[in-house]
C-alpha cells in the first residue's frame, strides 16, 4: 500500500416502502451517472431488508457536487415521497484499506 491516498466513502442505508416502482430503474441510473462524475472512484450495492450502498469519492467537494446533481436532486425528493420508509447517510474518510482475495 505504498502510494495510498486517503479519500472518502459515502454510506447509504435504507429501508424501502412499499412503493417502490421503478426503484430499481432510477437506482441503476443513478449508479450509471455517478460513475460519469468528477473524483468518482466506485461503488458497493447490496439490498435485502436493508439496503447499504457505499460510493467512493476522491474529495469531499466532489461529493457536494455529486448530492446538487440536477438528477440526482430528483431521486432524492423521489426516495423521500415515495421509496424510502428510512435512511441515514454517513461520509467517512478511509485512511488505509487491505483486502483479501482467493481467486
């Protein structure tokens, strides 16, 4: 881990309601357009009862732009009117990461 630069995680935990048509579809485009954005560095999704999503950022300015999104603005308001029951956003900086791989 030598030329390690810390950067930030934003975690995203959430239950949905039972409205959620066409969660899924914004979901992913949300995912697809993130990916287009300035300091984007990656994304983790999983969702059973709780849903956890964790994108990767290179700058905390890059996550500002990223939340004033034009689009990303709508799924917002969409998530709080109809998708989600619950959700709690944290922002953390990770200062170092190892991993494990068995491949």
């Amino acid at each position: 881990m030598q030329n390690f630069k810390p950067y930030y995680a934003v975690i995203f935990t959430s239950t949905l309601t039972q409205k959620n048509e066409d969660y899924s579809e914004m979901a992913q485009k949300m995912e697809d357009l993130a990916k287009t954005q300035s300091g984007f560095l990656g994304i983790d999704s999983a969702r059973e009862d709780v849903g956890i999503t964790v994108s990767y950022w290179e700058s905390l300015e890059a996550i500002k732009t990223w939340k004033q999104h034009s689009e990303h603005l709508i799924a917002q308001q969409k998530g709080r009117e109809q998708w989600y029951s619950w959700y709690n956003t944290r922002i953390c900086k990770v200062e170092r990461e190892y991993e494990f791989n068995n491949i």
